[in-house]
C-alpha cells in the first residue's frame, strides 16, 4: 500500500471525492475568523479576534435554577419536539423585546431559530438563485457573506463610512446592476455597531434607505444582534419600526442573554412568513424546545433588562480600554472606528501594509485580530483589520493592543524602508 493510500484510509476520504459533491460544495469555504480559533484559543495568546459575548456577567446560579425548575415543573414539554414556528410564549415575549426598538408587531409574524444564522440560511433559500445579487455593506459580516456564497449569489459590497452605509453609493450601485441587466435580491445590513466596523447608521440614513429599496423592490434584510448594546444612548428605532412590508428583521439573544443555547428570530411581512416556516421544518423540524422554554423562563421572571445594562457597563469599560491604549500606542499612519456599542473597533493601516500576512508576526507577539480580508467577498481590505474588546479583561486587551501596535510599527518601518531602497 503506498503512502498516499494509506493517507486516504486514514482520513477516509475516497478518490476524487470532488467529483460526487454538488456544484454548490464548491463555494463551502471555511471562516477566517473559526480557523484562528485554533491558535487565538492558546492561552498565552491575547485574543481580539472573536467575537465571543462576556459571560461573566450572566448570573451563574439564577440560570442553573431556572433551568432546574423548568425540567421540574414542565421536563415533559420541554424536552418534547414543538412547533416549527416557535413556542407561542416566547414570541409573544419576543414583541416585548423589540419593542424597545419600537417595532410593533405580531407573534404570528416571527419565526424562532437555531440562531440569525439559520435565519440567514431560510432567507438565502427561498431568494437566492445562482447569480442573483445581493447587495451588503463594505466590509461586512463573514457569517452572511459565507451563506450568501454557498447559494452562488454575487455578493456586490457598497460604500461605507463613519456612519455607516451611503446612501447615494447604494443608488449608484443598484442604477449599475440594473444597466447590467443583473437581478437584485435584498440588501443585507447591520445598522447597529455593525459587525465588523463597529458603526451605528444614523436615523435618518435609514428612512433614505428604506425610500431607495422601497422604490426599487428591493428586500432589506436588518440584522441586529447589537441594537440594545449601546453605551451611552439607545440606537435610533429599528429600521422595521418603520416599514413592516418590505424589511425582514433578525434578532437574536446570543448577545443580550447567553448564546449557548442558540435561539435567534426572523420577523417577516406576512407574505412570507409560510414560505419561510416550510424552510425551517425541512431544515431542523423544530427549534429547540428546552433552549426555548429556558429564555422564556428568564424573561418572564428575571430583570432582564437589567442584565442587558450590565452587559453595557462590561462592554463599555473594555471598549474605552482599547480606545484609549491605541490612541496612546498605535501608529499615527493608521485610523480607527470609536464605536458607541456592540463589539469591535476597525482598523485602517497604510494600504502597502497586509494584515493577513502580518498575522504570523502578531502571533510570534502573542496576540490575534481578524484580517479585513475576512469581510469582503472579494478580497478587498487587505490594509485592514477588526479588534472585538468584548472577551478580554482590560488589562489583556491593553496587553494585546500595545503588542500589536509594536508589530504594525515595524512592519510600517519595513515597508518604509523597502519604498525608499
């Protein structure tokens, strides 16, 4: 037997394996942001890459009760199947939270998840065919970049910049596609301290917004994990809030209660609610009905709101930490984002600098980041990269911050130097 037989029994991976996949297996690639888990998850390593939620703040006990008593009390619900829209208590609870938002809606027009990524999924396939366009920010979320690609969709980036999308680079990017001749599905954004720049899209950039997809029949899928993490006032409404036809809204409460157990929500127009019910079933059956119960449980007897302020107060104190140790270590050739909630700060190097190739040497200084690369579909934001503050303590991510500003010194100082020689 040679060795490259024994290689393939050892991984049990038949010859030309490719040849049997889908064509669509071709566009499953794997996440930047999950391949540095490896090596980011060291513990001498001081990881500002993942945006992991800080579960210190999530009383420990409290949870275990309630989790205890539900098993109690209803184990023979909870650890039963349930329906494949959700259970009825918690989307009426789901109302409440997004009132806050100021969205009024109704609980038969939610669609409980496995998390907004299955969500993400649903919408992905029940629009996308090959070659269809969607339109997403620059940069964006790398979970919804890497299930729009999986769909073959044509992932078309536009404009931002310190407040988020543009809206005049929208108008010019669909009149583009448009003379193209191209089919646009949706947009896809983050208004809230989006993932990964860290910006908040002002109110009225999102009634723009909305005008333009409205006028041009353009689906407008609002993503909002972070829309209660803000630290020193609310968000502007929710751009749902404000058009109930023509905006699907992703929630979730991975962010604001505990993501493990991976419940996440769609509203939808009423138009397309069974469509996407019927996508739900085929794919999981049902969500969770413990993981459900559960978050019902803390939002009916737990000061949840509370704990979301408490969640505030962490994210905050870290996310002035690392403002603070890059305005005071950081080169003066790069710039960054000042978010005013969520989770990450962006960073902008010198365009000669590639932060994918600079990782090894940030990893040789004991700390991570995620490339900007991550964020584009298209390669694009290679002088770019994204810090999360939200897992470290202060005194690792001034650790982290000081360490990377040193590897960005002198890579700058080496490009310099090459320039001039």
């Amino acid at each position: 037997m040679s060795n490259e037989d024994v290689e393939r029994y050892r991984t049990h991976e038949p010859e030309n394996l490719h040849e049997r996949y889908a064509h669509r297996a071709a566009h499953m690639k794997p996440s930047e942001i999950r391949s540095l888990f490896a090596v980011a998850s060291r513990p001498e390593i001081v990881s500002l890459a993942g945006g992991m939620p800080n579960l210190t703040a999530i009383p420990m006990e409290t949870m275990a009760s309630i989790v205890e008593k539900l098993i109690k009390d209803h184990g023979q619900e909870a650890l039963q199947y349930g329906s494949g829209q959700g259970h009825p208590k918690l989307r009426e609870q789901i109302c409440d939270v997004m009132a806050l938002e100021g969205i009024r809606a109704n609980p038969d027009d939610i669609l409980v998840t496995t998390g907004s990524q299955q969500a993400l999924d649903l919408i992905s396939r029940i629009f996308i065919d090959p070659g269809d366009v969607v339109l997403v920010e620059a940069p964006s979320y790398v979970g919804a970049l890497g299930t729009f690609s999986q769909y073959e969709a044509s992932v078309v980036h536009v404009e931002m910049d310190k407040d988020g999308l543009v809206p005049e680079a929208l108008r010019q990017a669909i009149k583009t596609l448009r003379y193209q001749g191209r089919k646009i599905k949706f947009l896809y954004l983050i208004p809230n301290y989006q993932n990964p720049a860290g910006v908040l899209l002002p109110a009225d950039r999102r009634t723009e917004i909305l005008d333009i997809c409205r006028r041009e029949k353009i689906f407008i899928v609002e993503d909002n994990p972070y829309g209660l993490l803000g630290f020193d006032r609310p968000s502007p409404n929710a751009m749902r809030a404000e058009d109930s036809e023509n905006v699907i809204y992703l929630g979730s409460f991975s962010k604001t209660i505990v993501p493990g157990f991976r419940i996440g929500w769609a509203l939808v127009p009423q138009a397309l609610r069974e469509k996407l019910v019927i996508a739900s079933e085929s794919s999981i059956l049902c969500p969770s009905n413990f993981a459900q119960m559960s978050i019902s449980s803390y939002l009916a007897d737990q000061p949840w709101r509370d704990q979301i302020s408490s969640f505030v107060e962490l994210y905050k104190a870290r996310r002035d930490v690392m403002l603070e140790t890059l305005d005071a270590y950081f080169p003066k050739a790069a710039t960054w984002t000042r978010p005013q909630g969520g989770f990450y700060v962006w960073v902008t190097l010198p365009p000669e600098i590639d932060t994918k190739a600079m990782m090894p040497k940030a990893i040789v200084a004991k700390v991570a980041y995620v490339p900007g690369t991550a964020f584009y579909a298209d390669g694009f934001g290679s002088w770019s990269m994204r810090l999360s503050y939200c897992y470290p303590t202060p005194e690792r991510i001034r650790e982290g911050v000081k360490a990377l500003a040193g590897v960005v010194e002198e890579e700058i100082q080496r490009r310099n130097t090459l320039r001039l020689n």
